[in-house]
C-alpha cells in the first residue's frame, strides 16, 4: 500500500497537481534499478518501507 501511495504522489507531482514533495523519488539522490530504490547520499539500498515523504536531506532532481 505504501509504494502505491508513494507513486501517487510522484504521478502527482509530474502531472503538476500538486507541489513538489521532498520525497525519495524527486531526489537527486535517489536511483531505482532493476526494481531495487538506492540512496546515493546514503550510499545503501533502501527497502520499500524505508522510503521517504517527506526528507530534509532532499536535493531537487534537475530535468
């Protein structure tokens, strides 16, 4: 339930119906590959439970 609610909120965003959330997937940091989520500021893997809303070390992903 969680990683649906969290790409919600990401497919939000991309559409411009709301703000930009300072959650994993709108981070410079984040990366996913082959279905596995990867902190690059923490340098480690992050299971689905670990992904964040909501975090201060947020860096705004550039496109």
């Amino acid at each position: 339930m969680l990683s649906g609610l969290l790409k919600l909120i990401y497919e939000l965003n991309q559409a411009g119906v709301i703000t930009v959330q300072r959650m994993c997937f709108t981070c410079a940091n984040y990366h996913l590959e082959n279905g596995q989520h990867y902190c690059r500021l923490l340098q480690s893997k992050l299971a689905a439970n670990e992904l964040r809303i909501d975090c201060p070390e947020h860096e705004i992903l550039e496109t």
